[in-house]
C-alpha cells in the first residue's frame, strides 16, 4: 500500500480509537510496510494533528514501544467558538417564564455539541480518568460527548430507581437553589472500587446537584478528579458549595421583563 | 502543503463532518492547491474509504459542485462487531431479578456505543432524516450515536414535564408489556413541522413504548422514516404493535432459574 493510502487509513484509525495503545508491529503487519515507512507516516501524521490543534501522537520505546493519539482542541479556536456558541444563547427567544433558558436544541446539535465535548477532553486530558459520571437527564449528552474523547464509559445517575439496572446504591441530598431533598440512585455494579472519575453536569446554579454527585461518587470510594459544568449562573457564585469545577460558560444576567439575555465565556478560559 | 498533509487534513475534515457538502474551492484556498491536485486527492480518499468499508465520497458537479462524506459501515464488519457484542450479552451473570438483563454498561462504552451507532447510520443512510427522536433514559446515548454519524440533531423525549423545556405537547399511552397508562412531553420548540425523523430505543418488548412515540410524532406533523431498536425480545413478537423496524440484537431467551441468556442477530441481518 502507498504512503497516501497509509496516511488516510490511520488518520482514520487514530481518529476512531483516541488513548489507545497500538503497537507498531500492528501497522507494520496491516500495510505491509517497513517500520521506518510507518515510524515516517507517523511523524507526518503528528505535525499535521499538532498544526491543526486537534492534539498529538504519543510515540514509546522498545519492546512493547507504540504510539497513542492523545486529542486536544487549540485554546484560540475554542474561544472562537464558544463565542459562537454565546451568541446563540443570547438570543432572546430563548427566555422561558421564571427567568430559565432553553438549551436543549444546543445539547441536541451534534456540531456543537462534538466542539463542547473536545474542550472538555483537553480540560480533563491529563486526569487519568476511569469514568464520566453524570446525572439524567440533560447531562447525558454532554458527558457522552467528553466521554468520546476521553474514551472512558459514561456512568449515568438516576432520580429514581429502575429494575434494569440490578442493586443499587442511593443518596439523599438537599438541592441547593430550592432546598427540596432529592434523591440520586446508581447501579452498585457501574463502578469499580477506587476508580478516578469526572463530574459533569450541563447546568449549576448553587451547586446542590454537583455536591450531591460527590456524595455518591464517596459511597464508591471513587476519588473525584475533575468537574465539569456546561454553564453556570454567575448570580448563584457566593452560595456556591463547589468551588473547584470547570465551566464554559457564565450566563451573566437573565431579564425576563426586558428580554436580555447575557453570556459570557466560563472560567476554562479565564 | 504537500499531498500527504493535505490528506491526513482531509480526512479529519470529512470524519468531523459526515453529510457536509463541501465545495472544491474551499480546499483549494485552505491548502492553496490545484483545484486538480484536490480532485487526486479526494480519488485517494474515496477509494481509501470504500476500501475500509466506512463509506464514500460523494462528488457533485457544477456551479454548485463539491463533495460529500456519506458514511457508511460494511456489513461483514457488523456481523463480526455485533457477534462480539452477542458474546459479551451472554454472560449470566448480567441476569437480573425478574429476568431482566443488565445492558447499561454496554450503552456506556464508546467503542461499543460507536459501532452500534455507526450501523444504524448505515442502516438509515438513505432516509433523508431531519432528527433523530428517543425517549429517556435508556434510548439517549443510542440516539447520539446514530445522530454522531446521520449528522442530524437529537430530539429527546420526557417521562415528565421540566420547567426548562418550555411549553411542550404531550400524550398518554398504555405500555404494551404492563398495559399500565404512561405520558411522554416534548418541548414544543424542539421539532419543526413536516420533519423526517427516525425514532430509536434501546429495547422493544410489545412495543408499547414505540407506538408511544409514534403517535407523539403524529401531534408534530413529523413523519417516521424508520425506527430501530438496539435489542428486541424475541418471545413479545405475536403481541407487538409496531412491525416495520429494525432490530440489531434479539433476545431468544432469558432464563433466570438456570442462568442462562441466548441473543442472536436482529433482523438487520437476515
């Protein structure tokens, strides 16, 4: 096989399995090719992928020496496009009575969403993680999103227990904007004993919902590495009950009477 | 730039946007090339992907003229993948109380969810689909990862109404294995009218739920293009409500007393 024919298929390769460890023997054997022809393609591979800002191949040594594709999304091309994700949301029309903001269509936007997923990735990328954990429901996308980049399983945490998911461990918490005791439930068998894990919600207000997670994530004895949220509400930030967490998103000021919505980028970029 | 850099950006450019109608001029600029050097370029690239199985390059034109990536996956290659998945089903000791069969790790590894994604993709490739509709919890990360490879946004329907959403439509249905009346709500906003969509969940036993959605998507004046189930319960077959669809797994049999479970291929194989 050529060199341009090379180059397409582990593009592709390296772009389907990101943190894997593939050994060089593996190409050497799929193309029929000389190791110095694919140690060659590999370098050509990595300066292309560190000039697109989309991350870089990981090459080891000796005997059992391989490369891994570790991804990351450029910080000057992830402000360009949250700004363009901020300029959606600040469309008016997205106001909903009691001052919320409908997001959905966002979270539904594979584009978009594929963009939120990867600076999460770079965030997160040297945390060593197990897990994504979030909680259902608008969670569930987003921490699939991070999850595909980080290729680790998403756990998702219920409100409610189901017969699908076996025994299960559950946990009171008080929510923090409305002072309401909800409840969260995880299948005992969704995490291993003494896994590395992040958070990941889309939304935190006061932060009752994250506190609760962590709670859990005790009960686990997983130890958590990182937090994530989509957006949070800048007005809740003094009787927040997480203080280390990762955001993309500020939503400034939400007036319903006048109709202004106003965002700004989160502390990720700060 | 050089042929084998453009190609590796080339192809990362198609796998980050399947479906994407791209036009010559665009690489032309990006890499300051021949527009005839483009066209060798994409001729790799094609044959390349056919090659692997992952689809075409879809060439127009003209004025208007350019190129799409329609992804596709090989069918040999699904038998394998779905067979590896079948094994990993088949372990007893997913058995849970009442016969029910713990998936939900399986709908949380990316590299299983992506496949199965990527085979639904190819399985509605022609449909011309506006959304991809599931229902929560389960049906979720399924949708996305048909929606990662259609390219199309995912529409998620509720077990109850949520501030958040807005104003929304929603329907009482009787679920076909406990005939217990169930609602689903759908925001409003969320589904143009007259729209294409495909409706997908991860399990049908009489197909209650399904027929749910169906007459949910009737209130918007969407048309269903397709359905598809990640696993059907093959003994439900006689009562089931809905008959055009398309299975990936079938559960033959779950046999809580001798621990055994026996899943064979969906009707997309036969």
């Amino acid at each position: 096989m050529r060199r341009s024919e090379r180059l397409v298929a582990m593009t592709d390769y390296f772009k389907e399995n990101p943190y894997t460890h593939i050994s060089l023997p593996f190409f050497v054997k799929w193309f029929g090719a000389a190791k110095s022809s694919i140690s060659e393609d590999l370098d050509i591979i990595d300066a292309m992928f560190e000039q697109l800002g989309i991350g870089r191949l990981q090459t080891s040594a000796g005997a059992a020496g391989g490369v891994r594709y570790i991804p990351d999304y450029d910080m000057e091309l992830s402000k360009e496009k949250i700004d363009e994700i901020i300029e959606l949301l600040e469309d008016p029309q997205r106001i909903l009575p009691g001052g919320y903001v409908y997001m959905s269509d966002l979270l539904g936007d594979l584009k978009q969403l594929r963009i939120i997923g990867k600076m999460f990735g770079a965030a997160f990328k040297a945390y060593d993680v197990d897990y994504v954990v979030t909680v259902a429901t608008k969670g569930i996308p987003l921490a699939y999103a991070v999850a595909d980049v980080l290729r680790v399983p998403v756990v998702i945490i219920r409100r409610d227990p189901k017969v699908t998911e076996g025994s299960t461990v559950s946990i009171n918490y008080v929510s923090g904007s409305s002072r309401k005791i909800q409840t969260m439930v995880l299948s005992k068998r969704s995490i291993k004993e003494n896994s590395n894990v992040i958070l990941l919600d889309d939304f935190m207000k006061a932060g009752g919902t994250i506190h609760g997670m962590v709670s859990l994530m005790n009960e686990f004895n997983a130890t958590v590495k990182g937090i994530g949220v989509l957006a949070e509400a800048e007005d809740d930030e003094e009787d927040r009950r997480v203080d280390d967490y990762i955001s993309l998103l500020k939503f400034q000021e939400v007036n319903e009477r006048e109709g202004r919505i106003q965002v700004a980028r989160g502390n990720y970029f700060e």
